[in-house]
C-alpha cells in the first residue's frame, strides 16, 4: 500500500515538475507571438526606427563549375548562398527559456531580404531555398539556399584556348530602395576562394583561379554598399584543344610541307595535298561550334585555322599548276613524236621496197634454219645496232626535259622555299602574339 502511495507521489510531481519548467519549443513560440501567421513580421522590415537601414551579410561559395557556353555566352555554375541580417523584433533571453538560443522558422513567416543576383539567366526552378529560416536569441536571422546559376558573362576568347574569364555575379536588392539594404560579407575574398577551392567538386575543363569580392554603392556616389560584386576569375585547361585542334593543324601542315618531296607527275601529290585540305575543313568544322560569332576581337585560334587553311589551298593551287604545265609537255612531246614517226615513215617508203628480201633488224626472232653462219653473225650485229640505237633514242627522251617541264620544277622549287618560309615566319609571328597577349593579360 505505501509504495503504491509513493509511486503515486512520484508521478504527481514528475506531472507538477513537467508543467512548470516547459522546455519545448512552443513557449518561446508564444512569447515572440509566433504560433500563427503574423501578416506584421511578414510585411514589416523588421527595424523599431524605419531610418535603421537593414545590413544583410551575404556569402557566396561556388560549389562547382558546370559549364561555359562560349556561344551564348554564359556561366553555369553551382553555388550556395549564406544570407545573415537582424530581426529587431525577435529577441529573446535564452536563459528564461531553458537556454534554447536557436530557432528554426518556416521562411514564409518573415520578412526576407530580395537580394537577386544581377547576371542571372537562369531558368526558375533552378534555385533551391531551405525552407527554414535559423532565428538567433540575438534576433539574428541566416538563411541559405543553394542555386544552378547561369549567368551572363562577357567573355574574352581572343587568347583561346589558354584563355582566362573574369565573370561578376552581382548581387543587389531588387525591389528596396538603396538605403534601406545594405550589403555587406561575413568572409572575406581570400576565405571564401580558399573555402570554394576546397569543396569544388566538379570543375569541367575550368579551373577557379580566385574570387574579389568588392563592395559598391548602388548609385554613385552613395554611402550605403548597395552592391556586392563577386569577382570570378576561371582558367581554362587548355589541354584538349592543344591535343584536338592545335597539334593536328600543324602536323598537317607539316605533311603539307613534306609532300612537295611526292613525285609530282603521278598525280599523287596533287590528291594527297587535297586530303590534307578536307582535313583541315574537318578541324575547322569543329572550331565553328565552339566558338562565338562575335566579330570584335576574333580569337587567334581561328586565325591561326584560316591562315592554315590558305596556305594548304594555295599549295594546291600550285600543285595543280605544276602538274598542268607537266601535261602540256607531255602533250607537246606525244604531238611531236607522232609527227617524227610520220616523217621517218614516209622517208621509209622506198627504202622498204629495197630491203624486201632481207631480214627486218626490228624482228627478234632469228630463223633456225636457212643461212649460213655468216648471214647469221651479220643478223647478230644488225639486230645489236638496232637495239642500242632504240635505247639511245629513249635515253634522250628521258634525260631531257621539256620546256615546261623545266619551268614547273623551277616554279616547284621557287614555291616551296617561300612557302616554307611563310610557313615557319607565321608560326613563329602566332607563337609570338600568344605568348605576349597572355603575359600581357
Ligand atoms: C500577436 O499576433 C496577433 C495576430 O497578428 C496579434 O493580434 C497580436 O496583437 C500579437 N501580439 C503581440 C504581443 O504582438
Ligand atoms: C547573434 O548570434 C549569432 C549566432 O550565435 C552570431 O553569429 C551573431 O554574430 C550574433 N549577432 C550579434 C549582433 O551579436
Ligand atoms: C565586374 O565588376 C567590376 C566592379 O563593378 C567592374 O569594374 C568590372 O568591369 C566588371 N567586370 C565585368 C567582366 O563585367
């Protein structure tokens, strides 16, 4: 009976004990009136004097680098935004309530600053809000939210691909007037470069080279910091474009070079140089949809493609010149050589009648039987002197060249020097302008 008595007692005042001392979050609830929707805390930015103005702390981290569309020129990256500002009207003292300092509220319930990003082309629902709000007992408010910007940008391809871009993400109070928001950081440029190196975990072929961070006036000449402008510097890893555009344009090039050594008269040089020509149009094929098609400051590298390209076009200019002029030759000599064959014949005529009787030195094959071994030692020489003559003939035809001939080999090697000339002038002028351009920038 008694403990029964006493297990009563204990329940009695663990009830008593619960009642007094409530530690849930519903109490301090009630003291900042925040159990139903409170239109005032929405609506009201939350200062007691309306000449406060409200500094909003903001922090931006880049969690990833998704993506630079040089043709439309855009950014797409991957940040999280880290707002903190004060609540004049949501303070408490943690130590009357159980030392909770730290409440999550519905974001809806309060008022929130409208900083946008001024660059944004996102589509909507690429920004993702936590639908909490963390209220400090200082009356501190932090909200986060992470978002997949894509943000304009202005960018610089003249160095393409060993470029860099300098992209500002602008944030600023859309619908406030200047004086009201003020913008300001927790972190400073350093840190959050540091921070974002750090967590990046996707980069594409770019690497974040740092972030500024700079404060602004929204209008100028103001004191109050409207502005906040995240300076971010990428820098391409230019190592595929070296392996895909560069290294094949020039070895092409050299194939070019190389191939005035191909025996011209085949006809062989004339289509390899012409390979070497659509394989240049392939390489540029890929270049056209990369780059923009902006006309100021055209980059280099298309520079450098074109310039490649002419000069593949103009050797085959050349090719086709020297092999026309070795057909007029041909031509000639195949005219002239019916026309010689047409004299000897007609100067023939009559000695064919002559020689009827006797063995044509052209015939080779000798006869076994008939003549004596003297007729046939006579048939030997005349047959030997046929043929030495038939080899000196075309010993002359070989060495000689004709008059074409001699002019397409000279303007073959006239061409080349200069063309290696040019060639090795422009890649040492190109590698000159890349380097200096970048030092420069
Ligand atoms: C709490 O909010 C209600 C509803 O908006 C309002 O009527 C009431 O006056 C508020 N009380 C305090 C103490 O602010
Ligand atoms: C309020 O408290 C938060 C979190 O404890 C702190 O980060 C912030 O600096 C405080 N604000 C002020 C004005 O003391
Ligand atoms: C970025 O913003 C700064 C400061 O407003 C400005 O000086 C700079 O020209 C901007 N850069 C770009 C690429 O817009």
């Amino acid at each position: 009976m008694a403990a029964l008595w006493i297990l009563a007692f204990l329940a009695l005042i663990g009830f008593s004990s619960s009642q007094t001392s409530d530690c849930s979050y519903l109490v301090l609830l009630k003291h900042l009136n925040l159990t139903q929707a409170n239109d005032v805390l929405q609506i009201m930015r939350p200062v007691k004097n309306w000449a406060t103005a409200t500094l909003v702390q903001l922090d931006m981290l880049v969690y990833g680098i998704l993506g630079v569309d040089e043709k439309s020129q855009t950014i797409t990256s991957h940040i999280w935004i880290h707002m903190q500002w004060t609540n004049e009207f949501l303070t408490w003292n943690s130590s009357d309530f159980c030392g909770i300092n730290m409440l999550n509220i519905p974001r809806s319930r309060l008022w929130i600053p409208d900083v946008s990003i001024q660059e944004d082309a996102s589509d909507s629902g690429s920004i993702k809000h936590s639908p909490f709000v963390s209220l400090s007992s200082n009356g501190s408010v932090q909200s986060n939210s992470r978002q997949r910007l894509t943000s304009t940008c202005q960018l610089d391809l003249l160095l393409f691909p060993f470029d860099f871009q300098n992209c500002n993400i602008t944030f600023f109070p859309m619908s406030s007037e200047a004086s009201v928001i003020e913008l300001g950081t927790l972190v400073n440029d350093s840190t959050v470069s540091e921070l974002s190196e750090l967590i990046m975990v996707t980069r594409g072929e770019w690497d974040l080279e740092d972030i500024v961070i700079l404060l602004e006036p929204a209008i100028k000449g103001g004191s109050k910091n409207g502005k906040l402008v995240y300076s971010v510097k990428l820098v391409r890893k230019p190592m595929l474009y070296v392996i895909n555009l560069i290294v094949p344009l020039f070895y092409l090039l050299v194939l070019d070079l190389a191939s005035f050594f191909i025996n011209g008269a085949r006809g062989e040089k004339l289509g390899f140089k012409v390979t070497i020509l659509l394989s240049i149009s392939v390489l540029l094929l890929i270049l056209k949809d990369m780059l923009p098609s902006t006309e100021e400051n055209l980059p280099l590298m298309a520079n450098y493609c074109v310039v490649i390209f002419a000069l593949v076009g103009l050797s085959v200019l050349e090719a086709m010149l020297v092999s026309f002029l070795s057909d007029l030759d041909d031509y000639q000599k195949a005219e002239r050589s019916v026309k010689i064959e047409l004299e000897a014949d007609n100067h023939k005529e009559p000695d064919l009648a002559q020689e009827e009787g006797q063995m044509k030195p052209q015939q080779s094959h000798l006869p076994l039987n008939g003549p004596s071994s003297n007729d046939l030692l006579n048939l030997l020489l005349e047959e030997m002197k046929a043929a030495r003559q038939e080899a000196e003939r075309r010993d002359t035809d070989m060495g000689v060249l004709g008059f074409y001939k001699r002019q397409a080999c000279i303007i073959d090697t006239v061409f080349f020097f200069l063309y290696f000339l040019t060639v090795v002038i422009y890649l040492i002028y190109m590698y000159s302008i890349w380097i200096h351009q970048y030092c420069i920038s």
